[in-house]
C-alpha cells in the first residue's frame, strides 16, 4: 500500500523486467519504501553507460508486480534512471536498487556493467544507489542470500546515505545464504578479461565473431573483492565516477609542460 | 610505407569510420607509425564502455584510407579495441588514438563517451591511449587545434608511455588554431546534465522520447578541464579504471561491520 511517507525506491536491472533477479529485488525493496520499476524490455547486459541518443526511446506500463507502477524500456539501465527522474517520477527517489544481476560485477567487469552503470548514474544525480550482483547467470537462480544482504543493506544506506559521487557495488558469491560468510567493504580488484573471439561463418560464406574469453589474469591481493568473494564474502565496494587519475597529475604537468 | 620499426599506431573513435574527426586522427598518426583503423560503421555516440554479447559482431575490409589497413566493425568503440588486439593485430599496438570525437568529453561526459571508453580498455589491456574530442559537433569541424595537439602529445606518449591503468582524455575547445593558449593537465570537472525527454507521439498514437537536456550543473573551480576550456586551453584528464571510492572504505566499514 502507498504510504506518502514511506521513501520512494527506484528499481532497475540490465537483464531486463522479465529477470527474476529483479523480481528478488523488488520482493526486498517493498519491505521498506513505496517501489517504482523501470527496467529495459530486452536483456542490456555488457551495456556500460550508454544512452540512447540516436533513435528514440519507448516506455510501456506494465503489470508484471503486483501492485507495484512498472514500466518496460527500450533502452539501456542508464536510460531507465533519466526516464525516472526526469519522466516518471519527476522527482529524485530516495534510493535507486539495480539488479539483482544474474552474474558477478565485481572488478573491472563494474566498466562493462548495465547494472552498475544504473547506480553510478543515480550517484551522479546525488542519489543513494546501490547495485547488486549474485554469481550466478542461470535464470532460475537462488537469490536468498542476495536477498539477505540486500534487506540488511537497504535500511542501513536509507538511514546513512551515502558519500557524496559514491555508489556502492554489491557482489554476493554463488551459494545458499547459510554459507555466506559475511559482508566486507573493499576495493575494485585489478584483474580483467584474455578476450577471444570465436570466429564463424554464416550462410552467405561471411565471417561473424563472439565475443568470449576468460576472466582470470589478476593480482595476487588480500583486500579486494576477488578475494573475498572467493573467500564466501559479499563484497562492497564504493564506486564513484570521477574517472581522474589524481595521483598522475603532478607527474604528468612535467611532461607536457 | 610499412616499417617494422615503427611503433603501430591503433586507431578508432565512435563517430564512425566516415567521420572527419578520424580521417584527421590517422593522418596525424601516419607520420608516427604504421596505422591499423577498426571503427564502427555507424555513429556509436553515448555507447560509453558497451559491449556486444547477445549478437555477433560483424567486421568488413575498407579502403578508405589509402594505403592504410582499416575495417568498419558493426560493434561499439570498445568492441573494435578487443577485435584490434585479439583478432587483427594478434598483438598489443604501440599506441592507440580514439578520435577525434565531433563533440567534448570533459567532465562527467567521460562516462558516456564511446570515444573515450576505447582508450580506458586501452588502459585495461596496458596500452597506452588517448582519446581526442573537439568541442564542435559540425560534420565538417575544422580539426587543425585538434591535429596540433596531437602532434604535440604521440611523440611524447611514444618516448615516455603512461602510468600503469591510465589513458588520457584529452579536449580541445573550439576555435583555429591561433586561438589555442596551450595546454593543461587538469582534473574532470564535477558536473552534471540537467536532462529532459523531448516526449513525441507517433503514428500510432502512443508515445516516444528523445533524450536532451543541458550541461550546466558545475562546481566553481579553477583546477577542473572545464575551467581551462573555457580559457582556450587543450585540457588532459589522466584517466583511470580503478572506480574504487578509495577515500570511503575506512569510514563504510564502521557501518557495514
């Protein structure tokens, strides 16, 4: 029921409205605020911050949440945020949630993600925003222990908020929630993808490629969120989207003076 | 001509492989080593770190830089950067230049750029990389500022390489040549779009949206790129992958313990 004093949460997801990760995650979100869906009607997983600028977007009601004002979008996570604050809820949510995602996000793989790319986007409106990822692409994953963490963390950021630019990413290792270990705030690890490329023919004689690879060159560290995600740990990192290598400037100034 | 002994020369941008910004870009990076092209062959502005996973990529042979090694590929900025290294150089470039964007990337725009994201990926492959944007989004921008800066910057990344995790985002305000003060290592402004959705109806009665909006939501700051692009400088943004909010992580674990 619509209480006008309970926060406002806006949900996204990239793997789109029909994902079960974000059924979890409104299932969750309900517990603590009035909800409002808008999520891409198709999957946008590998989206990153891209918007739609070249052809125009669609935004559809629909009722797939009981009782929940949802939406389906033609276009990316990121897309989905501005059409809220912008075009549906004409004010700023009190919490934006994304996910939960079908798949890790954690490293570098935050670059590449629709999902996160929805919290840092509600970061740069000044919005609490959290994405959340569970290790594990099967459609019919067991979100109970992503729905664990998510009903300690919400309340938490609802009375705290967050750093100003910060966002946090959320990653909750493959599992039943009576082996989770635990939540650890940590850094982004430094580690990334040995793409490959399958390389097909189609019908007409023509080359087509798949991207593909493996995600395993990292380093060899105790405080990141590889490690202890490994180790059974949910993982939170604080994401921020001022991309400036602040520590390279001075040295830089040298060069290019 | 090939010369073994010249440093290869990566290129690509977002504004497609007909563009007048990238035509510009490999003339440039001709007179510094031998140059391979893989853009997409469709304008990808806005696609920021995407990249293509639910359908097959598509890459054709080009002739439109003479004597030069250049593909159009269906997929994103960041795409055409994997398909570079994995699946027509078969190796690690010299150097890659993405560019030159029609349009700036300063500030939060970084997160959005297409242009931009290609030489972060760089970054995650060890390479060093220089996104160039010019603040005119005319077809037919006069790219001389941009060219000259250039000039200045491949030869000095060629000798001195960058920082490990650290491409360079580099804009160049709007004007000839003569009119450019210099250049200045600077940080990414904390600013923002005030967006809004141009809200149409179609044919069939039922509703779209064009994304717009304004950027104008800036901090006063005189370190910032849009401080010294408003005063006729080439700004470089050291640009990082690492999204960590490092500085949050002590005070967030005393929450989240």
């Amino acid at each position: 029921m619509k209480n006008s004093n309970r926060p406002l949460i806006f949900v996204t997801n990239d793997d789109s409205l029909h994902a079960k990760g974000i059924a979890s995650l409104v299932a969750v979100a309900q517990e603590f605020g009035n909800v409002v869906v808008i999520a891409p009607d198709k999957p946008q997983s590998g989206m990153g911050h891209a918007i739609t600028i070249s052809h125009p977007l669609r935004l559809f009601r629909s009722e797939i949440f009981d009782g929940i004002e949802s939406y389906s979008c033609s276009g990316t996570p990121v897309d989905c945020v501005k059409l809220a604050v912008y075009e549906v809820l004409h004010r700023k949510p009190d919490l934006i949630l994304s996910g939960i995602n079908h798949g890790l996000n954690s490293s570098t793989n935050v670059l590449y993600s629709g999902t996160m790319s929805a919290a840092v986007e509600g970061a740069m409106e000044h919005i609490p925003s959290i994405g959340f990822s569970y290790g594990d692409f099967d459609p019919d994953a067991d979100f109970s222990a992503s729905m664990h963490v998510a009903k300690q963390l919400i309340p938490q950021i609802l009375t705290h908020g967050l750093p100003q630019g910060v966002c946090l990413n959320v990653n909750i290792p493959k599992g039943p929630l009576e082996a989770l270990k635990g939540m650890e705030v940590c850094r982004q690890a430094y580690a990334f993808w040995e793409d490959r490329f399958d390389k097909r023919i189609d019908q007409f004689g023509r080359p087509y490629y798949w991207l593909t690879g493996t995600f395993d060159s990292r380093e060899d560290a105790t405080d990141t969120d590889l490690y202890f995600l490994d180790q059974g740990f949910a993982t939170i990192v604080p994401t921020q989207f001022d991309l400036t290598a602040h520590q390279t400037i001075t040295g830089l100034k040298k060069i290019f003076k």
